[in-house]
C-alpha cells in the first residue's frame, strides 16, 4: 500500500472541530470526493505513478450509512509533456473513506482535507481481494477448466468492498462468479445449500476460494420484465408467499441481518446527503415512517429471504423458477420479506416511467394479496422505510435526470406512509 500526501487541498483549520455526527461526516465526505478536492487527489496519486490527469469526472457515489463514502472516478490519463503527449489512458478509479483492511496491496492511502481516503483501480478492491481474478479472462478459463476464446466476461454488479457478480457465457452454458469478502464465503454456500435442499429454486454455489463463488444459472426472466411487458398479468402473487412458506426453519439459526426499518435513520441521512435539497421532506418522512413503525407489529421471527425484490424473483410462463441473491437469507418478520418487494415495485416507475406504465396499476393487486397475515400499516410502514432507502441510490453523476429520479422516490414513500396513516387512523 502506498501512502501519499495530498498537495493543494483544502483542510479544516486547527482547533475548529471537524463535522459532529457520522451522517454531517458522510455529508463532508461526499462533498470532498465529488467537488474540486477530488481532483488533487486524483492528480497526486497519478503524479507519484509519472504519468499525467487529463480529465476526470464522478462517476457514481456509494454511500453505506454508518460505514463510509466511496466514490468512482472515470480518469483521462496522459504521459509525456502537456501539447505532447507519448501515451495516454482511460482507467477507472474509486476512493473510499470506509476503513479498509490493512497492508493491502494496489491501493494508495492519501490525506485529504484531514481525512485518510484510499484509492484504487478497478478491480484492485483492497476488500474483495478475489476480484481482480475473476476479472481476467484467462484466468477464469482456468479456474472453470475451458478455453479463454469460448468465454464471454460481463460485469453484472458491483458493490465496491462488499461484492461484485461477473456473468460467464460459453456456448453451451452460463455460470456466474459472486465475489464477496473471503469471510463470508462459508455463511453464503450454507444459505444456498440450505434452500437446495428445501427444494427452493436456487442456484447451487461453489467456493473457488479468495471469496469467489461459482453460481450455477437459474433460468427465468426477472419479474421486473414482466410487470414492464403488461403489469405481470399472469403472475399470481400468491406464488410468492408459497416460496416463502418452504424457507427452510434453519435458517433462524443464521446470523440476523437487520431490515430497512431497523436503519431508518441511517438510510434517510443517505438520502438527505444526496439529495440536500430534498433533506427537509426527507426528514419529515422519517419522523412519520418512524411514529408508524412503533404503532405496528411486525410479526414473528420466521425464515426469511431477506432481499426480495423484483429483480430477484425469476419466472418461467408465470410461475416462480428461480430466488437470486440470498446472502441476507436468515431470521426475520415476515413483513420486511413483502415491504421489500413492494418497495421496490413502487420504485420502478420512478426509474423509468414509460417503461414502467403499468405498474401503479398492478401495485394494488399485489398489495392486497401480500397483506394478508400480516400488518397492513406495518406493511405499508416498512415498504417506505426500504424506498427510503432507495433514494440514494438515485444520485448518479454520470446520469441526467436523476435529481427529478429522487423526487419521485420521495414521492412514492410519501404515498406508503399516507396509506398507512389512513389505516391507522381507521384502527383507532
């Protein structure tokens, strides 16, 4: 790891305290690796490597409330004499205020305005240390035992220091690679070996060691395409709740990851940090949203998936044929599992509108199907908690339009908590 000064920037003057609590932090940092700060870094970093920034701009912010901000730079590089270049390049960079693990390799630590921020290149993620092979070609051929021409390497996710997917395409079939920190690579073959075995349509996992796995491909198309071809209108919702009904009761033995409701705060002081000009309705919100959830019940302790949304949920002529990403598979209420779900199909018509037209017409349908056992305010509570934990993700520098995207965000948890109040008041 290189550690390196970072020349020019701006810092907090000696004796002024810095930003109070973890979210005005957040918020300070976010603001130092988008605005101009970003660039001595960049510009540093390059200098100590000879070559040159030409150009860079933000690419995409990745804020884990609590934890850090990180940051993807998309870098113009040159080399030789400014008018004359000898060479140049185009890379992608990201940089983290997130602590990272010690003594890692390919990544520089700077000091920038009074905060350590580590930089790196893509796929050198100092927390996925196997990424960078299952990056490379040729090395994927070998670790599936076939031929580097007959491979086809896409990058499908990426999560910086918490987990990448690469879809590998050879003529005859499709693998996946999940890349995840090597420490949890035992927990997630245990999920996945668990639902196999309750009969669930999951993708069976190998541990190919360094925190890659193998996924096996699970046919079906998402059911986020459906519902943009006619609203889903062969799908029943039922479906959904009799997969939920075969989780398997091991899984309450798992460690408890916590739902969107228990981070309420935390997911609205990421929203308010990238979007500040809606950080006032933000905040409203989440006084709301957290007035219902203690008026509610959320049920149980039971099985559940723990990431249920329509991207993750495969079909096959109308029936459920494939569960992606169960890594949050474990204990929990019954309630998040839906909230989840219909938060996120709440969510699709903001991402894309015409796309997306007939979902504000199927959301009731799926609504009145999922509510039943459980607690219509706590259900409606928590799917406004999950879309504001959406709202951050909005934020995409490389992508116009997405501070109109946030608002209707907004908008649609406004509309689940204006629901819930409605019921609730009835209740009384």
């Amino acid at each position: 790891m290189l550690t390196t000064a970072v020349p020019g920037s701006g810092s907090v003057p000696a004796g002024r305290p810095g930003p109070g609590t973890a979210a005005e932090q957040e918020r300070a940092d976010q603001a130092l690796l988008t605005g101009p700060d970003a660039e001595h870094l960049l510009r540093a970093v390059l200098d100590a490597e000879g070559v040159r920034l030409a150009a860079w701009s933000v690419h995409q912010v990745h804020h884990r409330p609590g934890v850090g901000v990180t940051v993807g730079w998309t870098v113009r590089w040159e080399r030789g004499t400014p008018g004359a270049p000898a060479g140049a390049g185009e890379e992608y960079l990201l940089g983290t205020t997130a602590p990272v693990p010690a003594g890692t390799p390919a990544s520089t630590t700077a000091r920038l305005a009074d905060r350590d921020v580590t930089v790196w290149r893509h796929p050198a993620d100092p927390a996925l240390p196997g990424l960078p092979a299952a990056s490379d070609l040729a090395r994927v051929a070998g670790l599936l035992g076939v031929r580097a021409p007959d491979l086809r390497l896409e990058l499908v996710t990426y999560r910086p220091l918490r987990r990448a997917v690469l879809r590998v395409s050879a003529p005859t079939t499709t693998v996946y690679l999940k890349v995840v920190r090597p420490h949890t690579a035992a927990d997630l073959v245990r999920r996945h070996e668990l639902l196999l075995a309750a009969g669930l349509p999951v993708a069976p996992a190998v541990d190919l060691g360094d925190g890659v796995l193998r996924l096996g491909e699970v046919r079906g198309r998402p059911l986020t395409d459906a519902l943009a071809a006619d609203g889903a209108a062969a799908v029943d919702p039922r479906d959904v709740l009799a997969a939920l009904d075969r989780l398997p009761a091991d899984l309450t033995g798992l460690p408890r990851r916590p739902a969107w409701a228990e981070r309420l705060r935390h997911h609205a002081d990421a929203a308010a940090t990238a979007v500040p000009a809606l950080a006032g309705e933000i905040a409203a919100l989440r006084d709301r949203v957290g007035e219902l959830l203690r008026a509610s019940d959320p049920g149980p302790v039971v099985p559940t998936h723990g990431d249920l949304h329509d991207a993750n949920v495969l079909l096959t002529g109308g029936r459920i044929t494939g569960l992606l990403d169960v890594d949050g598979a474990g204990p929990g209420h019954r309630v998040d599992d839906l909230a989840c779900l219909l938060g996120h199909l709440s969510v699709l018509p903001a991402l894309a509108p015409q796309v997306h037209r007939h979902v504000p017409a199927a959301l009731p349908r799926w609504t009145a199907v999922l509510e039943r056992g459980v607690d219509p305010v706590a259900l409606r509570a928590r799917a406004a908690a999950v879309v504001l934990s959406l709202v951050a993700g909005a934020r995409r520098e490389s992508r116009d339009g997405w501070q109109e995207d946030a608002r209707r965000r907004v908008a649609a948890a406004q509309r689940w908590v204006a629901e819930a109040e409605a019921l609730a008041q009835e209740g009384r």
